[in-house]
C-alpha cells in the first residue's frame, strides 16, 4: 500500500484487501483537482470508497463522479 495524503480530508481503509471510508470530506461540495487525484489513487489502490452518512443530490453526485471520468446520463438519446 502506498502512502496517499489528502487535504483536510481524512480515510481508513476497511480492510486490509477492499475498500476505503473517505472521512471529512462533503462529497455535495467542489473538490479540488489534488484531492480528486487522491480520490482516484484511493479507488484504483482500494476498488471500492465509501462516503457514510451522506446525501447528496442527483447534480452533485454526477459532479462526483466526473472526476473519474465521463458519466453517461440513464436519460441520454
């Protein structure tokens, strides 16, 4: 496992194979292109991140999730 720091923003992995719990960070709100980068290097290092107890609209979850890639709208022609 490498060594991954993040801006104000805190993880614990959930286990030693699978899996990391991203702590303090409002997935509603901007990120940061250096916190997004680690956000990616946790999921490729990790395979799977876990936001607990947050909610987010449908916008802010697609403005998440554009920072792995493109997203693909289930409405789209």
């Amino acid at each position: 496992m490498s060594e991954v720091r993040m801006v104000g923003v805190g993880f614990e992995p959930l286990s030693r194979r699978i899996g990391v719990e991203v702590k303090e960070l409002n997935p509603g709100a901007p990120i940061t292109e250096e916190n997004a980068a680690i956000l990616r290097q946790l999921l490729d290092e990790y395979g799977l991140l876990l936001f607990r107890d947050v909610h987010v609209d449908a916008d802010a979850h697609v403005a998440l999730m554009s920072n792995f890639g493109p997203v693909c709208s289930e409405f789209a022609d």
